[in-house]
C-alpha cells in the first residue's frame, strides 16, 4: 500500500529512503557467500537467490542438514531467510515465498498444489483474473487442460506452470567472479640488478595492461610485491593521478620506486597487482601520441609519489557570485575540472579576508586612503559591481549586506579590489591584481 494509507494504520511507522544499489552490493555479496554450499550460486529478483545443489547437498549431511546450516549461519548474521528446496527452479521459489521446506524428491506436483496461484512467479493482474475464475491453487490449474488456459492467458502463464512442474526447463546463472588483475613471474636464478627487475617488470605490465583494455578499464593504483630469498617481502604501491592501463607510461613512473628497493641477497619472485580499477572507454591520441592531460597527470603521479597525491591539489569552480565561493580546492588527482571558469567580471590574482581602509569617502572610491599603515592616492577607480548575499546560506562574513566593488589603481602602483558597503558605510580591500 501507499505510505499514507500505512501511516494510517500505523501512526509510529519507521521508514527510510531505499538504497537500491546498496541492496545490490548487500546481495551480491550474499550470493558469494553462498558458494560455500554450491558453485552455482546466483541472483534471483531483488531480493533473493538461486542455488543449484545438485550433487553438493550429499557433502553437508542430505538437503535438510545444508538447509540447517544455512539457517543457522544466517542467523548469527542476523539475518532472516525463507529457503525452500525443490527438483525445481520454480517450485523452491514458491516453497520459500509461500511454504518455506522442502519438497520430497519426484513430488513436486503435490507440494505445489495446495498453494496460491500466485507461487508461480505471475504478474499481480494475472494472479488476480485467476481467481475471479475460481482457479485459487495450482492443483485447480493443473486440473484444467493447457489449451483451455493459453485461449484465455497468454503462454508465460503456462511456461512458468511447466517450469515449476519440471516440463520445461530453466536454467540457474551463476553470479560471475569479480575480474582479478594480478600477475606474477617466478625466476630459476635470483637476481638483483635494477635493469633486470625493471625488465620483469615490463613484460608483466604488457600481461596486465592487455588484461585491462580487454574490459575498457584502468588501474588508479598498482602494487609491486617482491619476494626475496630470505622469504621477505617488499610492497611498492605506485598511485596514479588517472586510471592508466598504457604500459610504457606506467613503467616510466616505477624507475624511481624500484630503485629504492632492496634486493638482498636476490629476489626469486615479483607480483604485479592492479587496484582501484576504474572504466576506461577508448579516448582519441592527440599529437604526439599523448591524450589530452597526460603529461600533466604523469607529472601529478611523480609529485605525488615524493610528497603524496593528497598534498597535490588544484582549484575546481563553483556556482556561486560570492568571491569567496567561486571555488574549491580538490586533490588533482581525484577532480577533474569539468566546468568552465565565468568570468564576467575582473577577479584579483590574490585574494584576503577583507581589511578596513581609513578614508573620509562616502560612496566614490577615496581619493586618498590608508591601508596597512601605509597612504595611497587614487589615479584611476572602474566600477561599481553590486554583489548581494546568498540569503540561504548561513555566512558570518556576508551578513552586513550589500557591497559594491571597485578596481582602484592607486598612484603608488598597487591595483586594489575595494568595496563599499551602504548599509553600514565603510571602505574595505579584499584582493590584489597583478
């Protein structure tokens, strides 16, 4: 029903937004776990799942042992299930929404009977012309011929009467395995120059590369394990400013990691593992044979492997007229300036908190003033630019109200941005042109 008409019925209802992908992630995870019982493991609707186990449930006692312990093992997840188990796709599915058991071997037909028409997975309306028919269960389908049904009801009624019943088959999708990009290469003899690891270190990149490109994806950070003959091990992460999948590229930037690496006394063994995996559709090559942005990002990813990615930052726009609010400082590495800078009017190159000017003007930029212990004279003023408040945000520095800004050249050589605010008169400087 319409949350209204619950709310009626229950005044203290405890609801909450849907997160549809979160569910998703819930239950893909869920089927996961599932494959401790059979490989065949899958999703079912929205809020189900699909297990094959034929042949598996012999390994944990017979079919009512597996269902015990998956309720149990549920259970302590807190988590509350209705399983059924049938020789059927569809019949499990009717027992676990409408007799949650199991259905004894080769009677499928008979558990399936005295349950609901609505047990075979049909639509609301179809259930409900059905039982304007008189036809509640499906024993009172199965009792009527085929060709009577398919004149009134279109064929999915009778392929998911036949699928229940084992007619017709249906078959389970497993859920696939998460792609893993990981390689590693074993040498007869260790060794310990840096060439030679570099030298591993691309044929395993080209491996990896070509396996990202075949899923149009790229890695925003890649870990170098090297296992050495003491049975040690050293992990290099190299981060990246953008997902890369370009071998040549990603080589360039490990020269300086792998020569920070101690060999000891050889190393027997190197893993390549891609992390942060992320869509990478195919872009077009500008001159050079570099994409747009590229070489800065290289730039950004040796920066960022001295100081840190996070320390490396660069100003994204906003959607606002307060100065103060015209931008954001996002980490380079993580924003990529989509919008495009406005501006309408002139901004100053350096930017303060405002700072009182002492003057003896009202509304005109002064002729004189003084700001920082320091006089000024006036040769040239441009303006005004009225700037208002935004009213819906809470802002301690803009609740005086208006200000009207000036460009004022001042004779000593300093190009000021000035306002003026009417409601409470005074002169102010807020940033410096070049």
């Amino acid at each position: 029903m319409g949350l209204a008409d619950a709310r009626a019925y229950v005044p203290d209802l405890v609801t909450r937004p849907a997160d549809i992908d979160a569910d998703r992630r819930f239950l893909t995870m869920l089927a996961r776990w599932a494959t401790r019982y059979t490989p065949h493991a899958g999703l079912d609707g929205e809020d189900g799942l699909v297990l094959d186990i034929t042949g598996a449930s012999h390994l944990f006692g017979g079919e009512a042992a597996m269902l015990e312990d998956m309720k149990e093992r549920l259970s302590r997840a807190r988590l509350s299930a209705k399983i059924g188990i049938a020789d059927t796709r569809g019949a499990a599915w009717a027992l676990a929404h409408f007799a949650p058991g199991i259905a004894p071997e080769g009677k499928t037909s008979a558990a399936l009977g005295p349950l609901s028409v609505a047990a075979l997975r049909i639509d609301d309306k179809t259930a409900t012309a059905l039982k304007r028919l008189g036809l509640n269960t499906i024993a009172d389908m199965m009792a009527l011929p085929r060709a009577t049904l398919a004149r009134r009801f279109d064929m999915a009624l009778i392929e998911r009467l036949e699928q229940a019943l084992g007619t017709r088959g249906e078959a389970v999708s497993p859920l696939s395995e998460p792609p893993h990009y990981g390689v590693r290469m074993s040498f007869p003899e260790p060794i310990g120059l840096v060439d030679d690891v570099m030298a591993a270190l691309a044929r395993l990149l080209d491996t990896l590369c070509l396996r990202l490109k075949s899923r149009e994806a790229g890695a925003r950070a890649i870990m170098l394990s090297v296992e050495r003959v003491d049975q040690t091990r050293q992990n290099v992460t190299l981060r990246l400013a953008r997902p890369i999948r370009d071998a040549p590229r990603i080589l360039r930037l490990f020269e300086r990691p792998v020569g920070e690496i101690d060999a000891g006394f050889g190393i027997e063994r190197i893993r390549l593992e891609a992390r942060g995996v992320e869509s990478l559709p195919a872009e077009q090559i500008g001159e050079g044979g570099l994409i747009e942005g590229e070489a800065l990002d290289d730039l950004v990813t040796r920066l960022g492997a001295r100081i840190g990615l996070d320390n490396i930052v660069r100003f994204q726009p906003v959607a606002s007229h307060i100065p103060e609010r015209g931008f954001t400082e996002n980490p380079a590495a993580y924003g990529r300036v989509d919008a495009e800078w406005r501006m309408d009017h002139p901004r100053p190159l350096r930017m303060f908190a405002p700072e009182p000017v002492t003057s003896d003007a009202a509304r005109r930029p002064p002729s004189r003033f003084s700001w920082r212990r320091m006089r000024f004279e006036t040769a040239s003023s441009t303006g005004p630019e009225r700037i208002a408040p935004e009213w819906w945000r809470p802002d301690e520095a803009w609740r005086t109200g208006l200000r009207d800004y000036w460009r004022v050249e001042t004779r000593q050589g300093l190009r000021l941005w000035m306002f003026h605010t009417p409601q409470a008169p005074g002169w102010f400087v807020h940033g410096l042109f070049a």
